[in-house]
C-alpha cells in the first residue's frame, strides 16, 4: 500500500489516558510521523460513533479506534519494524499479556490513581489543570473515582490488589534485570500492552510514581526504553520461539489472579449472549455483573463485551496453531493459569461492524 507521507498521522490521546499510553509506543517504535493532539470528545465520537480515547486519524483522513484494531492496522501499513511475533508461543503469550492489561490491570491501575486520599487528590488536581475548569475537572475525577469501582477496586480488597501488584512488579524487575523487552531484545506489542497501565497510570500517577521509583528502577528503565525505542538498534526476540524464565514467572503472576475473574467474566458473558437477540442495532457496553476473589478478597465488576471480544482474538490464533505448534505453547503456559483460557470454547461469536462489537453471525 502506498502511504501517503505530507501530512502526519493525528494522534488523539491524553497524557493520563491508560490506552493512549498503550497506543502511543507503538507509533514511536514504528517511527511514523505523528503529531499528538488533546483528544476532543465530541470529535472523537463524532468520527466513529464511540466517545473512546484514543483515535488515530491517518494522513489519508481515515479514523482508526480501538487500540488492539491501532496495532493490526499499523502493522499492515508499516510491516518493519514488526510489532507482532510470528512464532505461535511468543504471540500466543503477547496475546495473553494483552489481554492481562486490557481487562486485569485496570484494577490496580484504578486503585493507584483513586483509591487513596493523596492519589484521588493529586489526579483531582491533574484533571483540573488539564481540562483548565475547577468544576468540569471535578467531576471527571467524581466519575473516573466511580470507575474505579464498577472495574472491581474498593478499599476492602485493596491489600490484595496491592500484593498483586507487588508481585508483578517483582516478576518484572527480574525479567528486565536481563532482558530489554518482554519477549528479548526488541519490542512486541505486548511492551505496548503493558505501558496501558504501568506508563499510563502507574509511572503518571503520584502514589504508584513513587512505588516505582523506590522499588521497581528495572521496570522504570524499560518504560524509558519504550518512550524512546530507537528500533533500527533494536536486537531480535527471543531465538527459538521461547520465553525468557522469567518472563514464565511474569505470566504466572498475571494468569493466577487475572484468570479466575476473566473467566468468571466469560461465563456471564457465554450466559447472556445465549439469549440475547441478534438483531440490537448496538450490543449493550455492560450485560452484567460478576463476583469473584483475588487473593481470597471479593472482587465484583460489570462484565462488557470487549474482554470476550479480545479473548476471541486469542482463541483464534491459538485454534489455528497445528498440532505441533499448540503442544509447544500448551507445556510452555501449564502452570501460569493462563491454560484455562486457552481451553475455554465461546459458543458465541463476535465481530467489529464499523468500530462497534456485534455478534457475527452463527
Ligand atoms: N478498547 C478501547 C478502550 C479505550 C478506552 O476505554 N479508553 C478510555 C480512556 S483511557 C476511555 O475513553 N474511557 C471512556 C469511557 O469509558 O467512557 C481501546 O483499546 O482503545
């Protein structure tokens, strides 16, 4: 495809935006040229139809939302440098990071931003200055302090959420004590994945800032390697389709407390869409509600649709793995929790009209 090149991609985003921050090292390791521009709600919606930060314009004036549909679409304009590994068990765990940072880590990115007196202050006064108006600042804040809890975070399984969060960074510290990215010496789209929360909120937000700065100066390292990829002088992932150790050891963290509440998610979701009618012109954005445990601590959220979505985008990239190829990356996730959602079977299908989710057709 040619692409045309006098005008630059339009980057619609916030610094304090958890899936701008995903976004926004992809461009740089793909070297596009882009301009960032604070995201404008009303325009945003007014091209796709849906109020979600962020939204790329290209040069050619096509609207491109939904970060994992960001990711696709550059890969296929600027195959080099390539996001996606082709080997089956580095992208089938790239995937799962993926999914691990889109539907998990909210929580404990919520919980850091707006589950403490100093973190709700401090991101209040972020969100004033940024929207430049005490009272409509105010409210973003109220709502986004609501958010925390609908996604599963309240101040009762706050030590669980923390302890996990502890782990992870641990796990990650480790890894990255050897290895530049998550998959070796060059990024993924899993590196992407992860600045979601760990760029976007933890590194921006003043409570989880510190937490990383006095605990986790291997994971700050890489989310600076991220911001400024250089990828001409990046190496190559890892050889022979495998994964670092310790990069077993960061998957084992997320799959153990993620999975239970993903796939409790799923089932409601599996439930709904049993009866559901096929003709909704828009599928609701929640169809329920859940209840499950980390660490032997409720959790309960709303269920949407994007995590069976997302969780189809594995599924079938796993299901066209051979045989060969899945027994690889089956022994390689055995013991991280994360098998149980390669073994889960959808009797539902969803697609993408436009940037909306709907059911395919079955
Ligand atoms: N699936 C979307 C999610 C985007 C998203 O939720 N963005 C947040 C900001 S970081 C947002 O716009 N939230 C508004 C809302 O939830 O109504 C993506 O991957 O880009």
């Amino acid at each position: 495809m040619t692409v045309p090149s006098d005008r630059p991609y339009e980057f619609h985003a916030f610094d304090v935006s958890y899936f701008s921050a995903k976004v926004r090292p992809a461009l740089r390791y793909k070297r596009v040229w882009y301009d960032e521009i604070r995201a404008d709600v009303r325009y945003i919606k007014q091209r796709t139809g849906l109020a979600f930060i962020p939204m790329l314009i290209t040069p050619d004036d096509e609207a491109w939302q939904d970060s994992t549909d960001i990711y696709d679409r550059l890969e296929a304009r600027h195959p080099e440098p390539p996001l996606f590994p082709a080997t089956p068990l580095q992208r089938i765990a790239a995937h799962l990071i993926e999914l691990y940072t889109d539907e998990f880590a909210l929580i404990p990115a919520m919980h850091y931003r707006w589950g403490s007196e100093l973190g709700e202050s401090s991101a209040r006064a972020r969100f004033i200055a940024m929207i430049g108006d005490e009272e409509i600042g105010t409210q973003a804040a109220k709502r986004m302090a609501q958010a925390r809890l609908a996604l599963g975070a309240n101040d009762n399984n706050a030590p669980a959420i923390e302890a996990h969060t502890r782990d992870l960074l641990d796990a990650l510290n480790a890894h990255f004590e050897n290895h530049p990215y998550l998959l070796g010496e060059r990024m993924s789209f899993a590196d992407c994945a992860l600045m979601g929360p760990i760029d976007g909120h933890f590194f921006t937000d003043l409570v989880s800032r510190k937490l990383l700065l006095e605990t986790a100066r291997p994971v700050v390292g890489w989310i600076e390697r991220c911001n400024q990829p250089n990828s001409p002088e990046q190496g190559t992932w890892l050889a022979n389709d495998s994964l670092a150790p310790t990069l077993s050891a960061v998957l084992k963290v997320m799959g153990e407390d993620a999975v239970p509440l993903l796939m409790a998610c799923l089932e409601v979701f599996e439930n709904w869409a049993d009866t559901a009618p096929r003709d909704q012109e828009r599928l609701p954005r929640t169809i329920g509600q859940v209840e499950s445990s980390l660490r032997g601590l409720p959790v309960g959220r709303f269920v949407g649709i994007y995590l069976p979505f997302l969780a189809q985008r594995v599924l079938d990239d796993y299901s066209a793995l051979d045989a060969e190829a899945r027994k690889t990356v089956d022994s390689a996730i055995a013991g991280t929790g994360w098998e149980r959602v390669l073994a889960h079977k959808p009797r539902h299908r969803l697609t993408k009209r436009g940037f909306e989710i709907v059911f395919a057709d079955e």
